[in-house]
C-alpha cells in the first residue's frame, strides 16, 4: 500500500517545489525517500510523460479518487514522502503535503463502510480497511498547518502515532537531534533518497560487494538545461574502503562496456556516467541529454519488442489492453 502510494508523483501543480523537510522526520529515522511532486512537473521529462499514450489508463484512476472523496491528486498532492526508522524491516510511514482539500476528502471518507476513528491522548486517529484487502488496515492522521494539510498514512498503529507526535513537535525530530541520517537534497533534485543503514541491502551479488563496503549512501534526481543529472554518495568506514569501492564500481562499468559492444545503444548511456573516490567518500554522477536519453530507452525498448512488430494484430492488441487497465 504504501509504495503504491508513491504513484501519485505522476500529477502534480506548477510551483516552486515542496522540499523535504528534516523538521517532519523522526529522530531515529535510518531511510528515506522524497519525491517534490510539484517541482518534478515543471520538468521537460513530466511532460514526456504525460505523452505518453501508454500511462493513460493510469491517469484515469486519479479521476477515480476525485469522483469519490472530492481531492484531485492532479491538483491537490504536493509531495510524498516515504521513511522507515531503525529497528523496522521496511519503511511503514508515508507523508502527503497536500491542500485543505483533503478536509472534505476526510468527511467523505468517514462514511465510507471500514472506517473507525479513535483518539490517543489529544491525538485523533483514522483507520479503515478496504473490502478487498480485509486483512490489512491503514491508519492515518491529519496535521494542519495554515493553507498545507499533512496527511499520515501508516500501516501500523505506532508509526502513525510517532510520525502524528513528530508533527506537532511532541516528539524529537531529525532537524532537533542534528544527528543521525544525513539529508542534504541538492538543488533542483525532485527526487531523493537517503538511507544510513545499509545492512539490509547486500543480500544479493553484485549488491553485496558494493554495500557490504557502505555505511550511508545519498540518492538524487533533477533536470536543468534540457539534461536529466543523477548523483550518488556513497559513504565508507576509511580511504582504503572508498578506493576499493570505486574500483568495484569501474569493475561493472567496464563490464558493461563490453557488453555494450553488442547493443551500441546501451554503451553510449555509460558515457554520461563518472566514479570518483575521494577521502571516504565515492561518488557516481550521471548526466546526459534527457531528449537523446529518452530516444535511446525507446530503441532498447524497441529491440525488446522486435519480434512482436512484425506481427500488426498483435500489437493492436496490446495497446488494447494498455487501454483497459
């Protein structure tokens, strides 16, 4: 449910951003994710987006959620936030920066069949359950700050009470402590993701060569100047471990290079890709063309469905059911 919930990126106002804010994130938090909706639809790539015919069927399920709780999330949904804190398996707590809005959605929510409120302390919580998920409940919270509504969606009982306390500034949060994860989105990013923990993530080769040598890895994602740029951070125990990373980042870079001699298209994407290692630090930059990057997705992709082109029927087909999702 709560990944799902990162889907709405897809459909957001023009303005000037909604970044992440250290001041809603637990103290303990060890991960997260933000996405800045709003900033992400003034880029060329949301456009691209939305021309694609495919991602139609999508956009049909927001007029889904307007017809029933009145809240547009092509208007009214600002940012998604995602985290997990420490000791937690998975991230559990999704935040929504949305409009007021969100307060008629509420009513109408509450008279929805699954609905139940209940109060701890001074603080009121929703939860409901859906028909067809009977076994899993959603609680959440509304925060209301002025003309922003902070909504909590959680799927425990506790994470939406730690992230409801948090929020009203009754527990510490991670601007507070000053310690911990580290969160320092780079301009411009309209995605971002930080997680200090990456023990969980080497369980699988050739991921554990890389974070077995990690302690905290920075993820971001922005445009500017008709250029799609990503920037990755990885952070080690020492010297000797970065440099050791790095040659092992070059190592796949230059596994990919040759198997790239044999899909030409793929090879020209690692050109936009730089490793440097400094102190303990490794970083990995990527930055290229967004309209040539596009056009070269579209022709691996293509290569993918060669056989089915020459087939006509087959591909009506397809679109047909791209349609009906």
């Amino acid at each position: 449910m709560l990944t799902a919930v990162l889907s709405l990126a897809l459909a957001l106002p023009l303005s000037s951003g909604d970044p992440l804010r250290r001041d809603r994130l637990p103290a303990e938090v060890d991960f997260v994710a933000h996405f800045d909706l709003e900033s992400f639809k003034t880029t060329r790539l949301y456009s691209m987006v939305l021309e694609n015919e495919e991602l139609e069927a999508d956009f049909d399920e927001f007029g889904e959620i307007e017809e029933r709780f009145g809240l547009d999330p092509l208007r009214d949904v600002r940012a998604v936030t995602l985290y997990r804190v420490e000791q937690e398996e998975e991230p559990t707590v999704v935040l929504l920066s949305t409009s007021t809005k969100v307060d008629a959605a509420l009513e109408k929510l509450q008279k929805e069949r699954g609905y139940r409120r209940f109060s701890e302390g001074s603080i009121e919580l929703h939860t409901w359950t859906e028909a067809e998920h009977a076994d899993e409940s959603v609680f959440g919270y509304l925060h209301g700050t002025g003309e922003e509504r902070v909504v909590v969606l959680a799927s425990k009982r506790e994470s939406a009470l730690r992230a409801a306390r948090v929020l009203r500034g009754e527990a510490p949060s991670l601007a507070r402590t000053g310690t911990g994860l580290a969160v320092a989105p780079a301009e411009g990013s309209f995605l971002y993701m930080s997680a200090s923990d990456l023990s969980r993530m080497d369980e699988f080769a050739p991921a554990s060569q890389v974070f077995g040598l990690a302690q905290g890895l920075q993820f971001d994602v922005g445009e500017a100047g008709g250029f799609l740029r990503a920037h990755v951070g990885v952070t080690t125990k020492n010297a000797d471990d970065a440099f050791e990373l790095a040659n092992v980042v070059n190592g796949f870079v230059s596994l990919a290079r040759l198997a790239g001699r044999e899909a030409g298209e793929a090879l020209e994407l690692l050109t936009g890709l730089k490793v440097q290692s400094r102190g303990t630090n490794v970083t990995l930059d990527f930055e290229y063309e967004l309209e040539r990057l596009v056009e070269l997705l579209g022709e691996l992709d293509g290569d993918d469905d060669e056989p089915e082109r020459v087939e006509p029927v087959d591909r009506s087909e397809k679109s047909e059911k791209v349609r009906r999702r």
